[in-house]
C-alpha cells in the first residue's frame, strides 16, 4: 500500500491535528528507492557487446535445432557443419579470394556513393538552385528499383566491373543523400543568426556550422550506406561475375551446396554487423558533444 | 562628440510580432543605454533592426552603426559540437586567436574550461563564454538581448557585476535590452523606454556612487520608470 491510499482510508479520528486542534491530512510522501546514478527514463548503463544477444539466442536456437534433428539438414545444415565447410573453402583458398574481390568491390562502390552523395547534399542542401536541380531527381531516382535498373547499366557500362561498383554506389549515394540533405536543411535558424553577427564567411558557415551540424544525419546515413554496400554486392555478384561471395553463393546454388551457401550468407552478416559497428563507433567519437537518451 | 550609434526615423512592420512607429535613437561612444518595455513594445524588434537580424521585415528610416559590432542574445547560442574556446575565437583568424581567446575567457572568470563541451556547464558559464565571444571581438558596440532572462536570481546578480566590470574595462556602447527595471537602473547611464513602437522617455540615469543618495535616487529612477510603463499610477 502506498502513501497515497494510506492518507484516503485514514478516518478522521486518527488524522494529526494542528496547534488549534483541527485535523490534517499529510501531504502523500513518494519514496525515493531508485538506484543513484540511474536516471529514471533513461536507459541505463549500456552493457560492451550487449548487441551480440539477439544473433547469439539465433545461433543458439539454430544449433539446437540441428543437434535435435527438429532442422532437417536438407533445408538447413547444421551451424558445425557450415563451420566445417569454411575451414574446408579457407584451406583451399577460395574464401579469402572471394573475400578480397568483395571487399574491394564494395569498398569502391561506398567511396564513390559517399563523396558523390556528400556532393550533392551540400550542393542540394545550401543552395535552393541546388535543390531544383538534383533533389526532385533523386526522388525519382529512389522510386525506381535499383534491380530495374541494372539491365540499362549494362548496356552503357557492359557487364563488367565498372557496372558493378556503380550499382553498388548507386546504393549507397541514396542513404547519404536523403539524411545529409535533412539534416543540412534542419539547421537550427539560431545559428545561422549568430553566424551572421560574428561575420562568418560562406565558407566558415559550412566548415563550422553546417558540416558539424548536419553530421549526425550524415553518420546515420553511413549506417545505411555501408549496409547498402554490402546487400548490392549480392545482387550485381550474381550477374555475369567469376568471382565474389555472391559469385559464390550462386555457384552453390546451381550445385545444391547448402552448407557453402549458409558460409556465404554467414560471411555477409559478418561483414555487415562488424561494418556497422565500425561505423557506430566512428560515430560515437565524432558525436562526443550530444547528450543523448541512447548515449 | 559624434554618436557610435545613430537610428532616425526608424519603421519596421511585421506581419507576426512588434511593430516600430518612427525610433530615434543615439547612442554616444561607451555609452551604457538600457531599452526598456513591456513585452510586445518593440524592444526586440528595434535590437535586431540595428544587429541588421530582421530580413524578414519591411520598414524604412536610417540606422548607422560600427563596424565592429558584437550581439548577446537570451541563449548563450554556443555551437554545442565546439569545445568552449573554439566558441569563443569562432569565425576569428590570426596566428594569436587562441590567446586572445584564452584572455577572454579569462576575464568573464572561465579560465582552466577551454576544452569543455557547451553541456558541461551551467547556463551561467554558458552565457560567459557568449560575453567572452563577444568581448574578443572588440566590439565597439555591444548589443545584448535580455541576456540574463533566463537566468536565476543569484546568478544574474554575479552577471551584472560582471557585465558592469567588463564594459567599463573595454568601453564600447553597450545597448541593454530587458524588461528589468531593476537591472536597468543597476547597470546602465541611460535608459530610454520604448512603448507602443516609440520611445516614450529618454532617462538619465546619473546614480551616486553610494549612500542614501544613491538609494534615494535609484528609487527616484525606479518610480519614473514604473509610471511610464504603466505598472503604477502617477501621483
């Protein structure tokens, strides 16, 4: 029972009374039993790794699964046997070619979507001329399936490399576009005012106001981006490729290996959690000065 | 002598708030004015007519100002993603920035907090370091929009003294806006009120240094103020 109901059902009789002899009723007392150093709404101390739990009860129910025979192997091998078949292809060497050729591939297709998305969410952002010219293209561009797109990339760039990486980058230039550019535009007029009275030049006004401010849109469209990268790798490595994870997976497909294509898939979620993390603690450093619910 | 500043016939409309029905207004060299009003009376719109804030307005009349020309607004409006003395030396160049900075940030008593974040400190600290801002610019004219509004009691008392010893060390024309009839009095040599988009008085300040006299005339000031912005009737 707390303060509150215990006050309401006091009868009067028993009520403290005042120096003239009238009764009173306490005003309702609210404990304080929280633990100090925690604040209330927030989210508490976050715990190193603590993002590892969902993908680890994932696994652990996938090895249970298999070792209980409930996963037929047919549909899903077994976690051991995937590890097996990735020792076997790392052996041979395949992986890591395969790996390298990705990488690269991936890591081309993020620079040139970054800097050209970049590009063009400043230009977009800070000029309205800007902002007629590419914004209502971009919109487009999002509206339209990269998958569509893929057939006119090969008959202007052919089937080989330069396709690739542009596919990906196209993947890429979206995300960083779309937050960039948000968060360029929602640049707290404040600041603009007091950029104005202290006589900040154009340049200055980008360099210290608007770059440092849109940051955390353009770190969220990072995010996104490096995710992007490595999803479009496994569509342009199914088309015409030789080599690559995705060239990979699909070579197991035709062939009926599951177990190499659950390495290939467990290679990109590899890839793409500890990308992001990466790019979460990028952000956290470059982000030093919010105070955030999420820290 | 000339006036550092020199407002005539001053217009402003907006279609949202305060409207400016033909200022004048001049402000001599290390002058102290306070601009005094009930809110709503102008006093803000008049402040950014001159720091040339009020793009949005339409309006006509003449309004000269320095060159060097520094704003305090309510808000410290410190770039939270710089550490307190890039705040300070924002938008400044030169081999010495740094120091003069640091000097700055020394005068309004922060000394030792150059590399904080804005956050860690409190709105207080905060509003020194918009002071310092201003100050290492070497205005020759300090605007300030109720600067210390949103400030406690105790805190504000430690600003004014602060704000009184700084412009006497630097003397620029300081141009005090607040609804603070007390602190007018307290820091300024004039205080003019604005009532209705036009000054309504024009009020030498001319407090003693000290003693009864200086009390007899602060509640002299006070109650001349008080009748003019309607709060008490006139005798």
């Amino acid at each position: 029972m707390n303060a509150r109901t215990a006050t309401s059902l006091a009868i009067a009789a028993e009520l403290p009374r005042d120096a003239l002899g009238v009764p009173y009723i306490a005003a309702p007392v609210t404990r304080r039993a929280q633990a100090r150093g925690e604040r209330r709404l927030s989210l508490g101390e976050p715990v190193p790794f603590g993002w590892l739990l969902g993908p680890f009860l994932l696994v652990l129910y996938w090895s249970v699964g298999s070792a209980s025979g409930l996963i037929d192997p047919r549909v899903l091998p077994a976690p051991w046997v995937a590890v097996t078949t990735a020792i076997d292809l790392i052996e041979k060497g395949r992986l890591q070619a395969d790996l390298a050729v990705s990488t690269l591939r991936a890591a081309q297709g993020l620079a040139w979507g970054v800097a050209v998305g970049l590009l063009v969410a400043l230009v977009s952002g800070l000029s309205l001329l800007g902002g007629y010219l590419f914004d209502g293209l971009v919109q487009v561009k999002r509206a339209i399936p990269t998958l569509a797109l893929i057939p006119l990339l090969i008959l202007w760039f052919g089937i080989g490399e330069t396709m690739k990486v542009t596919v990906i980058a196209l993947g890429v230039f979206i995300p960083i576009y779309i937050h960039t550019h948000n968060a360029l535009r929602g640049i707290d007029l404040k600041y603009v005012e007091l950029a104005e009275t202290i006589g900040l030049s154009r340049w200055g006004f980008v360099r210290h106001v608007v770059l440092p401010g849109a940051l955390p849109g353009f770190m969220l469209g990072l995010r996104f981006g490096v995710m992007g990268a490595w999803l479009a790798l496994v569509v342009v490595e199914q088309l015409n490729a030789t080599s690559g994870i995705g060239y990979m997976i699909n070579l197991a497909r035709t062939y009926a290996q599951s177990d190499v294509i659950v390495v290939g898939l467990v290679v990109y979620a590899l890839l793409g959690l500890s990308s992001d993390a990466a790019v979460r603690a990028l952000e956290a450093r470059a982000l030093r000065w919010r105070r955030t619910l999420g820290r | 002598m000339s006036p550092v500043v020199s407002v005539r016939g001053l217009i402003r409309k907006f279609t949202l708030r305060g409207v400016l029905n033909g200022v004048d207004l001049e402000i001599g060299k290390g002058e102290f004015v306070a601009l005094l009003g009930r809110s709503g009376s102008g006093k803000s719109t008049l402040l950014r007519a001159i720091a040339d804030l009020d793009h949005e307005a339409s309006g006509s009349g003449e309004i000269f100002v320095p060159e060097r020309l520094s704003v305090v607004f309510q808000d410290a409006r410190l770039l939270p993603w710089k550490r307190v003395l890039d705040n300070v030396i924002l938008g400044l160049d030169g081999p010495n920035a740094r120091e003069r900075g640091r000097a700055a940030l020394a005068e309004v008593e922060l000394g030792g907090r150059e590399s904080s974040w804005p956050y860690e400190l409190s709105g207080g600290e905060q509003q020194r370091v918009a002071l310092a801002r201003s100050l290492v610019r070497d205005p020759e004219l300090l605007l300030a929009d109720e600067p210390f509004g949103a400030l406690d009691a105790l805190t504000r008392i430690r600003m004014h003294v602060l704000l009184r010893k700084l412009s006497q060390a630097h003397k620029p024309a300081v141009l005090l806006v607040t609804h603070d009839v007390d602190e007018a009095i307290e820091l300024a040599d004039r205080v003019v009120v604005l009532d209705d988009g036009k000054l309504a008085a024009d009020i030498q300040v001319d407090l003693p240094p000290e003693g009864t006299a200086r009390i007899e005339r602060f509640a002299e000031v006070k109650e001349q103020l008080l009748v003019l912005m309607g709060v008490h009737e006139s005798a």
